[in-house]
C-alpha cells in the first residue's frame, strides 16, 4: 500500500519538486501551503509523515510543528523540516519543536526518500 505523504511549502516550485520525488517513490501526496492548512489536513488526511517548510506567512513551520506534536490526533506523525534554514541552531530549534528529521534546501532527491524510509 502507498504511504500518504503530506507536503507544506508556500513555493509552488518547491512543492512540485518534492511532490515529484514523492510521487515517483510511489506515494500519495497531499500538499498544503501554509502552517494552518498543514494542520487541517494532517488531521483530516492522517499521513504517515509530513515534510514541512519553516518560513511562510501567516504560521510558520515551527507553529505547525508545535500544534501538530500537541494534538493527539496529529502528535504521532513525524514531521520533517525541508528548509533553506541549515544551521545547527535550525536543527536544534526544529527538534525542540517536535521535528523528527531536517532537510536542507537545495535538497537532492535521495535526502527526501531517506527521511521516508526512516520515519514514514
């Protein structure tokens, strides 16, 4: 069975690439392209991980990420930060918000499918 990946970036460029790599792995992708949609739709389409951007308007990544590992409905899906924001500080920020994994941009697409096969 494909797993559902949920993908959150407010670039149309970058959604398309991951959701690209995603889908050529054999995955069901869903997209969102802001911290609140991303929230819907977890909780709505229940994916079995969520690569999510840190900067975008209106709630950022670490928002979601938080209001995600809160919900009980939402706590369980590791989420993985795919983001020009490289720095250990990055990381570490991410982690204490609940972040399973990071990825930076420019990413190649064997990064993605590392993250897929270890948390998703």
């Amino acid at each position: 069975m494909a797993k559902k990946v949920l993908v959150v970036d407010d670039s149309a460029a970058d959604l398309a690439n991951i959701k690209t790599v995603l889908s050529d792995a054999g995955c069901i992708v869903v997209t969102a392209i802001n911290g609140a949609e991303a929230i819907t739709k977890a909780k709505a389409e229940k994916p079995a991980i969520i690569f999510l951007d840190v900067v975008m308007p209106d709630m950022d990544g670490y928002e979601a990420c938080r209001q995600l590992a809160q919900d009980g409905d939402t706590k369980a899906i590791p989420v993985v930060f795919v983001t020009s924001k490289g720095q250990k500080a990055d990381k570490v920020w991410g982690e204490l918000q609940g972040a399973k994994g990071h990825i930076s941009k420019p990413y190649t697409a064997d990064q993605v499918i590392d993250q897929l096969k270890k948390f998703g």
